[in-house]
C-alpha cells in the first residue's frame, strides 16, 4: 500500500513530541528545513504538519512557524473491570432505533450514530461514472445469475491487493457476500449450533451481537483494554474453562474503539486459536481505513491451520449501498459454501462488475487514500470539540483508523438525562450499552465521524457537552 509521502518525518515529529524530547510551546524545524532533510516538496512537509495539527500536537502560528501545543489531546485511562469469565445468554432489548437511521434523516439531526460515511464522503461521481461504463459494455448479461461464490475475475483482484499488504488469500476459497453481516453469518453458522458458546470482544458491534443472537449462540465477552487491545490472559483463561467455538475478533480498527492490534498480538491470538482447535473469524472492514503508516495486515497473514476465517465488505469504504463483501473461510470453506448456497444464489453482478473495475485499476486506492486522510482530520477535529466542551473527566480513546470514537463520561453523569437533552437539541450517539449482553458501558457511547463537519454539527457536539457538564 503507497504511503503518503509527509508521513517519515511526521511520524519522527509525533515520537518526539509524546516522548518529551519537543516540549509543549517548542518551536519545531522550520519548513525549509525538513525540506532539505528529506529531499522533498514544500507542499509535503506542510501536509505533514497540517496531519499534526489534527491529531492535537502541533499549533501552526501566521509568520512564525510550527510550535508544539500546549494543550494536546491525550487519551484519558479508562477504567477496565475484569471479572472472572461469565457465558451470557445473546439476549438485549431492541436498540436498533438508537443504532441506525429509522426516524429521521440527517437532514433533521445530527446524527452521530450511524456507521456510515456521509454523502460528501462518497465517491458519487466515481461510483456512478463507473456503474454506466459496466451497465453499457456488460449490457443484458448483468441480468443473469453470476457464479454463486462471485465473479472469478474480482476475486482475483481481491486477492492481488490484499497481497501489498502481505495477506494472502485463496481466489477459489473466497465467497462474495451480500455484505459483511451476511459473511459473518455463514461463518458463524459454518462452525457452530445454537447453544454453542463464542468469544467477542467487548465492547463488540452490536450489529455482529444481533447475528449472535439470531444464531441462538451464548457469549464470553473479553475485554477490549485501549493500552493493550484484546485481552489475551483473559481469553487464555476463558478458553481454559469452557469449550469456546469460536473467537470474533476485530484486529484492525475495533469498531466502537479504533484500536489496532500489533503483529505481535494477533500472533499471540492466533497461537491461543490454534492451541485449542478453535476457529477465528476476524472482521476486517475497516482495514484499509488506517491514518498513518502502512495498511495493516490481517491475522489470516500468519495462518498455516486454516482455522481464521476473514471477512469484509465494501460498504465502510465506499458506500453504505454498494451490499457486496467477501469471506475467506480456510478449511471451513465446504460448510461456507452450503450455507452461502441457501441464502441466495449470486450477489447483485452490477455491484460485483463496478467493485472489479475500480480494484482492477487505481481508482479505489487514489478514493481510500482521500477518504482515510479526511477521517483522521475529522477524528482529531472531534476530540478536540469533546475535550472543549464536555466535563472534565470524560475520556476517549484515539482511535488508529476507522471512523468511531469510544468515549466516557465521569461517573457523576446522568446518562438518561444527557441521552435525552441530546434528542432534544437534535443530536445522537450510540448508548454504550448497546455494545454489550452484559451491563457494561452504561457511560459510555460511540461517535461516528464519517461525514463532513458543519457549523450545525459542530454546534450540536458543543450544545451537547455543555448540558452534561
């Protein structure tokens, strides 16, 4: 995955910066010094700066320089209570009118709570320009069924790319989906039946708990800690006492929280999968929404047992319509394909063929290196509109890529009340306790930040911090 250029010096400025070595009010190298330093363009080390002055750690003062800021936004330390593991029943009201967009449109809320990216976020023009160009040249033979597992030629160029980011994948074992939920439906259904207990991580996605709880499947919650990512003593422990059949993991990105695991870790993960004979299905659908360095890869990068099973979709990184995912089931794949069968035959050919165009030239590259720049402005820009007007106390995790932020009110909050002066003044978030079975998170919730700031989005942040404080 190409780099963006700014990113060698902005990433030495960044480890100097958090490890003290620049003090706050420091005045930093001058452009024309990094300039000649790094043999590039002016233009490109103003681009690295501005991508520090996002993420909080740079102000930029008019005809003086660059300065370490004074106040950066820091993560505050969440509190983790880790309590021996509990097998829970899937069973949670239903939340669905707080998680999606049922009432109302974005017109008349702000809407925080929609995973998402806003319409000026997608990439009308290219998606419409490229759906004409496939509609004209494949004509009548879009009406007919494709293969059941998906066009030979996208999942070859599914398999291409993931290699420049050190994945591979088997074109003949990839399964394209109606999306990422309907992949993690047949990989779950592939290797477990009601009454079989899983491990998620907690906080998990609550539209991968509905699947959970569609499926009659009891759950093991683990602990997601912002330092440390997915606790692995924890599952060690879980899997120890109970006979877990599989482990959902988001490696990349976790939604709500953002968080990336390390190499490291997703081999440690992997190590406790392949101990226990258990399956790992990984969820990769914010992965190539990375802010800075290169794309990561998955866990399936350093699997020989074919127990990880990794899925995907295109609707995070394009559009929230174009319903076409992929699932890579390693040894799984008979069981994935009967169950892939069941649900219906194909998936819509006019998705797969304008997916295919785009992956097969540099189109959807040049859209994520865009997208992902305009969601790291947007994450730090919406940090410090929570560090400005919410109380003190609240904390939140940085999220690593993706496009939500995990945050959490001081105990003193009354979460009921924020919740409803929040619909009051026209805004929403996610309740922290729709990421749960359990009765975690009750002060926490999620923002989404995948759509472009406004003076009326802004204001509603703003208006909802000041009634909590």
């Amino acid at each position: 995955m190409k780099r963006y250029r700014y990113e060698a010096f902005a990433a030495v400025i960044e480890k100097n910066i958090r490890e003290g070595v620049y003090k706050p009010g420091q005045k930093l190298p001058s452009v024309r010094i990094l300039k000649e330093k790094y043999k590039t363009s002016i233009s490109t080390i103003q681009n690295g700066y501005e991508h520090l002055i996002f993420k909080g750690l740079v102000d930029s003062i008019p005809k003086s320089g660059y300065y370490v800021s004074n106040n950066p936004v820091h993560a505050g330390k969440m509190k983790i209570v880790r309590k021996a593991p509990v097998v829970r029943d899937a069973v949670f009201q239903n939340n669905l009118a707080l998680t999606t967009s049922l009432s109302s449109g974005r017109n008349t809320l702000s809407e925080f709570n929609v995973a998402a990216p806003g319409d000026l976020l997608v990439p009308q023009k290219l998606l419409l320009r490229t759906m004409q160009q496939v509609i004209r040249e494949h004509g009548a033979s879009l009406l007919r069924y494709y293969p059941s597992n998906g066009a030979v030629a996208l999942k070859d160029n599914i398999v291409k790319r993931a290699a420049g980011y050190n994945t591979i994948f088997n074109a003949g074992e990839l399964i394209i989906t109606d999306g990422a939920l309907q992949a993690l439906y047949i990989a779950l259904a592939a290797v477990c039946i009601p009454g079989d207990v899983i491990a998620v991580e907690s906080p998990c996605v609550f539209s991968a708990l509905e699947v959970i709880r569609m499926l009659r499947l009891k759950v093991i919650e683990i602990p997601t800690d912002h330092h440390t990512g997915f606790d692995i003593d924890y599952l060690k422990r879980a899997c120890e006492k109970t006979s877990i059949k599989a482990i959902l993991v988001t490696p990349n990105f976790q939604n709500p929280t953002g968080i990336l695991l390390s190499e490291d870790q997703k081999k440690q993960l992997l190590g406790i999968a392949m101990h226990y004979g258990i399956p790992l299905i990984e969820n990769d659908v914010y992965g190539d929404l990375n802010f800075s360095g290169q794309r990561p890869c998955n866990i399936k990068a350093f699997d020989d047992s074919g127990l990880v099973m990794t899925y995907t979709s295109y609707s995070k990184t394009l559009a929230p319509g174009i319903r076409l995912g992929w699932l890579s089931p390693g040894k799984f794949f008979r069981q994935a394909e009967q169950i892939k069968f069941s649900l219906g035959s194909t998936v819509s050919p006019v998705y797969q063929e304008t997916v295919n165009r785009l992956l097969d030239s540099s189109s959807y590259d040049r859209h994520i290196r865009a997208f992902r720049m305009q969601l790291a402005k947007n994450a730090y820009h919406t940090i410090h509109l929570l560090s400005a007007y919410f109380p003190a106390g609240t904390t939140v995790i940085t999220p690593d890529g993706g496009y939500n932020i995990w945050a959490q009110m001081p105990e003193k909050t009354d979460m009921e009340s924020f919740y409803r002066h929040c619909e009051k003044v026209g805004v929403r978030f996610t309740p922290g306790y729709t990421f749960t079975f359990s009765h975690a998170f009750n002060r926490s919730f999620r923002i989404v930040f995948a759509d472009k700031y406004s003076p009326k989005r802004e204001k509603a942040i703003k208006q909802a911090g000041q009634k909590a404080q």
